[in-house]
C-alpha cells in the first residue's frame, strides 16, 4: 500500500543539517577561493552539503524509524550508514565538478574580460584613508598576477582624472615591470573627488579600442563622494556592457559607498566596502576573478549578469543537484519506492534553490548578502527533502517481499542464500 508519511524528526534534524552545511560551506568558499579551480570548489561545497544533510536525516530516522518502520533499522540500519559516504560525498563531489564545469563554460563571442581598466581614488582624504598607500600595492598584486593575454589601464582621479598608464600588454614580466615601474609617479593626494570624470576617461579608454574585439572591465577604487549623473554616465558603460566593480574604502562614507553600489548595480559588476585598508589587495584580486570565471553559488559579472541561458544552467544544474541528494538518500534506505519519493523531493527543493540563488545572486531580489542566499537555499533544500515522502506517496519495504528492495549491494543476510536456505535470523517482518 502506498502511503504518505513525514518523520518529523527529520524535518527538525535536516533543518540542522542545513545549517550546518551552510556554515561549513561558506568556510570552504573563503578559504577555497582562489585556491583551487572552481570545478572542485564547487565538488566539495555541494559534496560536504549533501554529507550533512544525510548524516542528519539518516540519524532522525534510525532514532525513530517513521518512514521505514522498525524493522529497517533492525534488517537495514547498518548498511545505511556504509552508504552514507558513497551516496552523499562522493555522489556530490562527481556531480558538483561535472556541473561546475558545464556553468564555466564560455559559449559563442562570450568571453571573460581581458582588458582590466584600475580607476584609483588620489584625492586628498587618502592621506587619512590610506597613508600606507596599500591601495598601490593592490594593484602591484594584481597586475603581478595578470595573465599573458591580458592588457592593463591605470587611472588616478582627484579633482579630475588623468590617465597614468594607458591599455597595455602584460605578456611578460619585463612589461609588467613597466607597469610597475610607473606606480611610482602616482600623484601625491590632494584635492576632491570626481567619480564622474573617473568614469568618463575609463570608457574613453575603452571605446578607443572597441575594435579590437576584447571585452574590458573596470575596477574603481575611492573613499569619497561626488554628484554624478548616473544615467549620462553610466549609458555607455551599459551599452558595451562593461561591468563597473566598486571599492568603497571606509564605512564612515556612506554616502559615497551607497553612490558606489549604484554605479556597480547599475554596470553589473560588484560592490565591496572595505574596513581596513590591509584586506584591499585580497578584495581586488577576488573582483578579478570573479570577472574570470564563476561559480554555481557565486554572482555573475559584467556582460554575463543578466545572462537567460546562464540562469537556466545554474536553475538546472541546483535542480540536478537536488535530485541526486534525493537519489542518494533514498539509496540508503534501501527501498526502490523511497528513491523516487526522494529523487522527485529533491528536484523540486533544487528547483526553489536554484531560482533562490540565481534572483537572490543577480540583484532581482532584495539587497541582501550573497551569503543569506546561499543559506536559505541550502536550508530550504535541505527540508523539502526531508518532506518528500509527505510529497510522493510511496510503499515501504516488507522483508517478505524481495520486489520492493533497491539495493547497491548483495548481501549474505536477509533472503536465500545460494543454496536455497534462508539466512538465518533477519528475514523477519518487525513492523
């Protein structure tokens, strides 16, 4: 018979099972950015969610076997827990690189940026907001770090703003160390700010080479505030669809930081506000390979930000996702019609996650941190799957009828053996 059930337990445990993925996740997403390709990164954040989440879920029912009865834990339990691994972490760190891979992935005339545009704040102010002068190191680290087909543009503003280092080439070390070299020469800080002539030189910069086929970016860096008309200045970076990302230097400016998030909501790029100047260098690199790649808990940048086909593919790739956490539980209840309850269970929370993920991520929700987006998904996630047998009815697995077991196993118990016998002590109906 064919029934409806929740084990409310696990409702309760997979809620902790959430969370605790979450947190554990966002650990691994601040250590592991930058330190390992995002195919990987993506394995182990969705291959430690889905660890959790089983963990808990499988717990709640061995505690108290509503879903399968009594007689599970006693025939079955222990087989639970050697699929636990298997069906959850390894299951998870195959799917997550293969669907990292496929949402990485460039697609027609879509390409990263190569031309990386460094607008930097030289006004006055900076005597207080940055003495040490860290700001330049930033962009020694970053230009240090360039690859060979990348081209690289210096802009310093104040009362207005001048072009340090035109676009170009840093196919080796020796032109890098021209670059370098020039970031001595940078004006002593005086005078105001003028964010709106920063932006105009920029894109006078950009569009002198628009023939070239190359994609650019900008990063802006300030800790001021000015009148700029956001429509007229902003348009051109609009229609060439160049992202703008924004270094808020000093959360006293708020003034100036809220005009920032403007110009890099309205571009498509990122806003950062950065307490203290020594985590600068670390916030830019972060902005520039963001612009590189990204990755299916992350927000895209630039021409890609309100990409339909790569909001389908990141949708898809969670709804994958879900349903395979939801194949890998149900495996390890060893019970063929619990599977489907929670393969479809797990579709359907992959469903809502992925659509949390994408609004939350690309700014067509509210403006709140990435972080609370990837929370509630992955805690949504995590408790629709435990509601999927409430969801899609199923049938519990009778110990006198071998048609309804779903085993990636052959046991030595709990049927015939080779010779006709029966093993002895577990084929039983506990229930």
């Amino acid at each position: 018979m064919f029934q409806r059930r929740v084990n409310l337990l696990m409702v309760l445990f997979s809620i902790i099972g959430g969370v605790a993925g979450f947190f554990a996740g966002e650990a691994l997403l601040i250590w592991g950015e930058g330190r390992m390709p995002h195919f990987f990164l993506m394995g182990l954040y969705f291959g430690q969610l889905a660890l959790w989440v089983a963990f808990f879920c499988l717990l709640a029912e061995y505690i108290s076997p509503d879903i399968n009865g009594k007689g599970w834990r006693l025939r079955n339990g222990r087989d639970g827990w050697k699929l636990l691994v298997p069906a959850s972490l390894v299951l998870m760190l195959v799917a997550g690189i293969a669907l990292q891979f496929v949402y990485g992935l460039y697609f027609g005339k879509v390409k990263p940026p190569q031309d990386i545009l460094l607008a930097v704040d030289t006004s006055g102010s900076m005597t207080e907001t940055d003495p040490d002068q860290v700001r330049l190191q930033a962009i020694r680290n970053l230009i240090q770090s360039l690859e060979s087909d990348k081209r690289v543009a210096i802009i310093t503003f104040s009362d207005r703003a001048e072009v340090l280092q035109d676009l170009t080439p840093v196919a080796d070390q020796s032109m890098k160390d021209e670059v370098l070299g020039l970031l001595d020469n940078m004006p002593e800080p005086d005078g105001g700010t003028d964010i709106a002539a920063a932006l105009t030189v920029s894109m006078e910069l950009i569009s002198a080479v628009s023939n070239d086929g190359r994609n650019s970016t900008v990063i802006l860096i300030s800790d001021g505030f000015s009148e700029v008309d956001l429509d007229q200045a902003l348009k051109p970076y609009q229609e060439a669809r160049v992202g703008v990302h924004a270094i808020g230097m000093g959360a006293e400016n708020q003034q100036g930081n809220n005009l920032l998030k403007w110009i890099a909501n309205r571009t498509g790029g990122t806003f950062y506000e950065v307490d203290k100047v020594q985590s600068l260098s670390g916030v830019v690199t972060q902005i520039y390979r963001s612009t590189q790649t990204w990755h299916l808990v992350g927000e895209r940048t630039g021409a890609l930000a309100d990409s339909l086909y790569y909001a389908i593919v990141r949708v898809g790739c969670i709804v994958i996702i879900g349903a395979l956490m939801g194949l890998g539980a149900g495996s390890m209840f060893d019970n063929r019609y619990l599977v489907r309850s929670y393969l479809v269970g797990g579709a359907i929370g992959g469903l809502l996650a992925g659509l949390i993920l994408e609004l939350g991520l690309q700014g067509r929700g509210p403006d709140w941190p990435a972080y609370f987006y990837r929370g509630t998904a992955d805690v949504l996630l995590a408790i629709i799957l435990s509601l999927s047998t409430l969801l899609v009815a199923y049938k519990q697995s009778s110990s006198m009828d071998g048609a309804d077991s779903f085993s990636f196993r052959n046991r030595g118990y709990g049927g015939r053996s080779q010779n006709g016998r029966e093993a002895q002590g577990t084929h039983r109906d506990f229930n």
